[in-house]
C-alpha cells in the first residue's frame, strides 16, 4: 500500500512537472510575466473607469475582485490547456495507452499551475496596494494567503471540466473564454452577488470561487475566522465536486476512445 502510495506521489508530481514545463520553457521572462500579469491589469483599469463612468467612486472593490480573480483564470486556463492540449499535440493515445494509474495522472496536471495562480495573485496584490493604497494594516495575511490558495485550488475543478471537454470538441478554449468572462459577472469580482437577479444568484453560488471571493473580502475588510469558515468549507465542497465530475468525465471519454478506437481522433 505504501509502495503504491509513493508510486502514485511520483507520478503525480513527475507529471505535474512536465505538464508545466512543456508550456512555458520556450516562453521569455518578458513574454511570461506580461501574460500573468499584462491582461489582468489592463481589464481590471478597464472595470475600473467603467464603473466610474457609471458613478462608482469606489475603486477598492473592483481591483480586489479582479485581484482574487487572477488565480482563478490562470488554474483554469493552465489545467484546460493541459489537458486538451494532448489532444492536439498527438499525444492523448500515449495518455490513455499509458498502464499508470489514471488518477495522478490527471490531477498531476493541476500542481504547477495552482502554485502558480497563487503566486501571480499574491504579486497582484502587491502592486494594487502600492498602486491603490490598499490599506493591509488590519489584515490577516495567513487567511488572506489561503483564500487565495483555496481559490487556485478550487478552480482548477473548472479547468478539469473544460479539458475534458476539449478532448471531445474542438471549440473547449471557446468556451473556456466565454464562461471566463461570464465570471466577471457571476462570482462577485466587480459587483455583490446580491445585486444579480435571483436565478443568477443561484448559478453564481453553484460555481467555485464565490464563497472564496466573499470570504477574501471578509479578511481585507478584517473579519476573523469564524466569520469565513462556513463560506471556506462551502468553497472546498464544490471546488471537491467540479474536480470529481472532471475527472468522471475524464474516465468516460477514456472509455469511449478505448470502446471506438479513435484516440486523438475522438
């Protein structure tokens, strides 16, 4: 049992590793930091004079809200790229042909892409206090610093679901791309989640990241842990199922390559 347990560990991380690596190790240091930190700064200004434009005075709450978004978008963008990347790449048959257990296998896509929402986002605040005057005198940075890890982590449940359906559809990064903007609207980054009509309302607290985002909010504004502990456990309880059904569907396509003979093909 403990073999296997060591097994699966290395694979996991080996894989994790190699996931990553092949991403970004033709990528400049330039190229790199601008695309982890270039197009959230921009779209947050964007957000930024649009709700002045429309009377909001207040900046604070729409560059936290796009702040906390940051390792969001790029757990989910990193894990669906990953895994539907084998696909194009030619690769998916060597996946699935593969003896090794499914399971590190799959999550292993998600370690180096987590660390690296969390890191993006941590970086992201330090600029947006220096820049904004974010006052961080009463805040509680070892909640601060999980909120924002939970949300890298409970996103990439997204990024699993829309890999695997990449494997199947060619227009995964479509869609991707879409629902990414409809998180500008849902979860609570630019305005409160009471304001969206009821059924939005109902939708936004069934996706990952809302409870997370309110519960960051909660921090900055200095609340303690017994305030944001329902909404962490809330957080990790559908960030746990989105990563369950990614995998499921994972496994069903599995399944469905092996049944057809198609592979990359299907």
């Amino acid at each position: 049992m403990i073999k296997y347990l060591l097994q699966s560990l290395r694979l996991y991380l080996y894989q994790a590793w190699l996931s990553y690596h092949g991403r970004y190790s033709i990528t400049s240091p330039f190229g790199y930091i601008s695309s982890k930190l270039g197009f959230p700064f921009f779209l947050m200004l964007f957000f930024i004079f649009m709700g002045k434009f429309v009377g909001y005075t207040n900046p604070l709450y729409i560059v936290i809200g796009n702040v906390l978004l940051i390792p969001a978008a790029g757990s989910m963008s990193g894990v669906t790229n990953a895994i539907g990347d084998e696909r194009s790449w030619g690769t998916l048959s060597y996946v699935l042909g593969s003896p090794a257990p499914r399971l590190p296998i799959f999550m292993g896509r998600s370690l180096f892409y987590i660390l690296d929402g969390f890191v993006t986002a941590v970086l992201g605040f330090a600029i947006a206090a220096g820049i904004f005057h974010l006052d961080m005198a009463t805040i509680n940075f070892g909640m601060l610093l999980l909120c924002i890890f939970l949300l890298a982590i409970t996103s990439s449940g997204l990024g699993f679901l829309f890999g695997s359906i990449s494997l199947i559809s060619r227009d995964g990064w479509i869609i991707l791309n879409t629902f990414l903007s409809a998180l500008y609207i849902l979860v609570g980054v630019n305005f409160p989640v009471g304001s969206l009509p009821s059924a939005l309302q109902t939708i936004a607290f069934g996706l990952p990241l809302t409870r997370g985002i309110m519960a960051a909010r909660l921090v900055l504004a200095g609340a303690g842990w017994n305030a944001i502990r329902p909404l962490l456990a809330g957080e990790v309880l559908v960030g746990a199922i989105y990563i369950l059904v990614g995998y499921l569907c994972f496994r069903l396509i599995e399944k469905r390559s092996l049944t057809s003979g198609t592979l990359d093909a299907i």
